[in-house]
C-alpha cells in the first residue's frame, strides 16, 4: 500500500505540473510535449486504479493520435507565438470577465448537484472479481449488452461529424484532374490499350 501511495503521489504531481506547463510554456512545440507528459501520467493513475483499459485507450488513442495530430499540425503551421500575445493584453479584461462568470456557473451547478437514491442505484453496474473476469472484459459486456444502441449511437454521431467535416472542407478546383472510379472500372481493352506496329530500326 504505501508503493501504491508514493506511486500515485508522483504521478498526480507530475500531471499536474504538467498541466500548468501546458497553458504556460511559450513554444507551442514545448506545450504538445507536456501534454503527451500529462496524458502518460493520467494513464499511469487509471492503471493503479485497476482500470487498465482506460489506461490503454488514453495512451493509444490520445497519444498515438489526437496529441501527435496536434503537434504535426503545430511544426506545419510554424505558429508565430510573438504574434499571437500582441493583442494579450487588449482583451485581458473581457476574458478576465469571461472566466469570473464560468467559474460563478461552475460553482452554482456543483453547489445545486444532488443525486437521487434510486436513480444512483440503477447506475450501478456490480464489478465482478478480478479473478473472474478483467477489467477490460467487464466494460466490454455492460458496454455491448446495456448500452449498446447508445454505443452504435454515438458511433453513427461521430461518423456523420466525420462526413460533414469532409464535405465542408471539398471543393472542386478548375484544372484538377480527379479521379473516376466508376469510369475506370467500366473502360474496355479497346479504350484502355493501342497496338502500333513498329518498323525495324524506325523507332518509336
């Protein structure tokens, strides 16, 4: 237990230097890598929990994709950091105000929470002992038996999202040759091929 503890005491104070580093570093280069930095130790405190796939999804996915999505993006754009804290100071009031009334709302929408007896009881899922079934195999039933449809909901969400991302962003360009899949798949020999009969020594 006390392995456990220090454990978690360095890497709860690691994520959240790393948090304030985030927000804080003047390279924008330097603020993805204490990102990464905070996400490993995030996944290092879901994994002493016991939820071990939480851990591994955040380390594959945030990781693997979101975080380095955002530093390609960040070395492409070649950000002029100087430029960007030009206007700091200009709207560092509206923002101020901005930040007051979101903390205000904060505090009254967590003052104002309260839990219903039996609505918290019908939430529960009862854990079922490791040495019965893994962490990974237990979110995968309640996720697949319970909430499937809302699982395939948000999967048909996220793919319309991906789809009208798509369709925003396409635009047809004059002089771009595009490719016709329907019109290759149907070209015949005739059209596709020309035999020349070649002279000797006459050349191409």
């Amino acid at each position: 237990m006390i392995i456990q503890a220090i454990s978690f005491y360095i890497f709860a104070a690691i994520a959240v230097a790393s948090a304030v580093m985030v927000i804080s570093a003047r390279n924008p280069v330097h603020s993805v890598l204490f990102l990464i930095l905070a996400f490993f130790n995030a996944a290092a405190l879901f994994i002493l929990i016991g939820a071990e796939f939480l851990g591994m999804i955040l380390v594959v996915v945030y990781l693997g994709a979101v975080t380095v999505l955002f530093l390609f993006v960040v070395m492409m754009l070649d950000i002029n950091v100087a430029r960007l804290r030009e206007g700091f100071l200009q709207y560092l009031p509206i923002g101020g105000l901005i930040g007051a009334i979101l903390v205000a709302e904060l505090f009254l929408v967590v003052g104002a929470w309260v839990f219903a007896p039996e609505i918290e009881a019908r939430a529960q899922v009862p854990i079922p002992p490791l040495d019965q079934m893994s962490n990974t195999a237990a979110l995968g039933s309640v996720l697949y038996t319970r909430y499937v449809y809302l699982f395939q909901a948000s999967g048909l969400v996220l793919l319309v999202a991906m789809v009208g991302a798509i369709v925003l962003t396409l635009r047809s360009r004059p002089g771009v040759h595009r490719q016709s899949i329907r019109e290759q798949n149907f070209r015949t020999r005739e059209e596709s091929v020309e035999i020349k009969k070649v002279q000797s020594r006459g050349g191409v």
